[in-house]
C-alpha cells in the first residue's frame, strides 16, 4: 500500500486525462436520456456548449487531483453557462442534476483506473471530489439565482412596457413595480424573425438582443419581445442609437432591421411603436441591409407600401411582362440606368438589355426614356415588392 496518498491519487487522476474525451461524450449521452428535463436543449447546444462546460469540469477535477491550484477565474464557465441557462428555461434542479451525473460518471472512472494498494488515494480523490463539486455546484446556484433575479426586474420592466406600447397610462404599474417613467422616449422596433429556430433558441436570440440595448444604454431597457422581435423604449436623455447597435447585434448572430421612431410625450409611445414597426417592415420588404432605419431612410418606400386603393393597380401593370423582362427592369433600375451594368448584372449581351427595354417599354405604354415613364415603372416596381 502507498505511503502516500496524494502521490497515490495524482497517479490514478494521470491514468484518467486521456480519456477525458470519450468521458464527455458517454456524460452527455447518459445526461440526454436520464434528465427529462434537458430534452428542451437543441441537440447541438447539448453537443457542443454542454460538452464544453462537461469537459472543462472534468479536466479540472483531474489538475486539481495532481496538486494543481483551483483559482476562482476556473468556475467563469460554469457561472456563464448557469445564467444561459437559466434564460433558456431550464429548472436549476436539472442543471444540478446534470452536475451530479458528470461527477459521478467521474468517480466511477477513478475506481476503475485505480490500482491495488491505492486505496488512500482512491479516498483522497473522493474527499477531493466533493470539495470540487461543492464550489461548481456553489458557483452554479449563485448564478442562475442572480439571473433569476435580473429576469425578475425583467418582467417588472416588461410590464410598464407592455402597458405603454398598448396606449393605456402606466402610471399604476410603473408605482406597483417601481419602474421611474420618462418623458418621452426613442421607440425601437426590431424585426429579427425566428428563421425555424427551437424556442430555446429564440429566446437566447432575444436575451442577446436585451443584452446589448442594456450595454447600449448603460442601463436596463424596456421591452416588450415575441418570437419575431418587438419594441425596446429608450429614454431621450440617453444618447440616439446609431449603426453600432445592428452591427454589434449581427457580431452575435442576430440580424436585423431596426425601425427607429421618437415619442415626445408618453401618451404617445404606441403611435411611434406602430410607425417604428412600419419602417423596420418596410425596410426589409424593400431588400434593404440588416441595420437601424428611421423614417427618412425609406421615406418613398414607406409612403407607397399604404398606396390605397391604387396601389394594386400600380403594382398590377407590370403583369403583362415576362420573367425575363421584369427582371431585366429591377436589374435597370438597381443600377441607376446603366445598360452596361445591367447588362453585368443579367449576364447578358448591352444589346439584349436595350430590346428587353424597349419591349417593356411597348407593352407598359411607358417611356423608360422618359421622366414621367420611369417615375411610374419606378414606383409600380417599388409597389409591387412592397406587396410581397
């Protein structure tokens, strides 16, 4: 029997590093069928992110167990992961749960590499374990309950917006949960669309989305999120949003079409909610870039995507023309009248694009040499994208 325990326990922890990957991968099958809880992760967030945090565990028992020191910067991960977590909807008890498992899955593995006459070290490792697990398991807890807390002062903020956006006074709620009212506010509509994404994975596009409004007002904001996006309120003492935000959205694998609108008095937030969301729609239908539009930025666009009772006429004159030729004047128009880009653009001979032209032109009764002809050809194409 060895003298010494921790010589002992260092020798049975080396014996288990090279399997630390075939480990992971047995962990997080085991996890996937004994806790129900874990079926509402993607596969490939359970794959991936709950290997990492599995793998970064394990390797760290095992430094720990061969006399290496365990700093506080070791359990970042865990913490990180726990407030993720806990925004996916995950119980705590399941996180714990899964802990539990990979910890034990451990100990089997050590029992299994030791030796005869390593019995004190195979006890060492044991007392070691639950020291390790209890500072996961502490570090874990503390973070998903702060989350839980931030997600608290979420839904009281998310109440007053609910209220403001419906047109109702907010006085009431805001007192009830107490939540300070502005003035007046930037109304912020963000169109980011699920793209058949899982729920848990719409919800951490939104929590990312909160996430960087809060970074960008230094503050908690506002909002008011279904699957597809919604409304943020930025009080007008802070700073105007600018293309930074999109980008910094977009650095996270959210895209998309910010409409911007300004309520100068509270009583006025759902009617700049409603042209906020106008714009940012408008945008993307008329194939604009992800990023921050106000209503200057798609003025002619805006204004034709209500066009009354006309508008379906407008859009309906170009049902005359063939495949070819309607693509032929969106690529002419997209090009600012030059044939010989246009011409690049369709792959085509300049001499083709000036016959499809001039058919386009016999058929609408429209001059495309003409003021008159290209401002209506121009807005029946404009009308007619607008309308899907």
């Amino acid at each position: 029997m060895d003298d010494d325990p921790a010589l002992s326990a260092a020798r049975i922890a080396a014996r288990c590093e090279p399997g630390v990957n075939r480990l992971t991968r047995q962990i997080v099958a085991e996890q996937a069928t004994a806790i129900p809880g874990l079926a509402i992760l993607p596969a490939r967030l359970r794959d991936v992110e709950m290997a990492a945090s599995i793998r970064h565990g394990l390797r760290l028992f095992l430094r720990f167990a061969q006399g290496g020191a365990a700093a506080d910067r070791d359990l970042r991960l865990f913490r990180e992961r726990a407030a993720q977590r806990m925004t996916e909807g995950v119980p705590l008890a399941t996180l714990l749960s899964a802990y539990l498992l990979a910890y034990r899955s451990m100990w089997r593995t050590l029992c299994a590499a030791a030796l005869p006459g390593e019995e004190y070290g195979l006890r060492l490792l044991g007392e070691l374990m639950f020291q390790t697990l209890e500072r996961v398991t502490n570090a874990v807890s503390e973070a998903y309950l702060g989350q839980a807390a931030l997600a608290e002062r979420g839904e009281a903020l998310r109440a007053v917006a609910r209220t403001l956006l419906s047109g109702q006074s907010a006085d009431d709620v805001a007192a009830r949960h107490g939540v300070p009212l502005e003035p007046g506010y930037r109304v912020l509509h963000l169109a980011i669309g699920p793209d058949g994404l899982s729920p848990v994975e719409v919800r951490r596009r939104l929590h990312t989305a909160q996430a960087e409004l809060d970074r960008h007002a230094g503050e908690p904001v506002m909002t008011w999120f279904g699957p597809e996006g919604g409304h943020a309120l930025l009080p007008l003492r802070l700073p105007p949003p600018n293309d930074r935000l999109p980008r910094h959205l977009a650095e996270a694998d959210v895209c998309v079409h910010i409409g911007l609108s300004v309520a100068e008095r509270r009583e006025d937030v759902a009617a700049a909610a409603g042209q906020a969301t106008r714009i940012a729609e408008v945008a993307r239908a008329a194939g604009r870039p992800e990023g921050l539009y106000e209503l200057s930025d798609v003025l002619l666009d805006y204004h034709l995507s209500a066009p009354g009772a006309s508008g379906a006429e407008l859009a309906g004159l170009l049902d005359v023309l063939d495949p070819s030729l309607l693509e032929t004047l969106e690529a002419y128009f997209a090009a600012d009248f030059d044939r010989r880009a246009t011409a690049r653009a369709l792959n085509v001979h300049p001499n083709t694009v000036d016959n499809r032209l001039a058919r386009a032109s016999a058929l609408l009764g429209a001059d495309l040499r003409a003021s008159h002809g290209i401002l209506l050809v121009g807005t029946a194409l404009t009308t007619r994208r607008l309308a899907g």
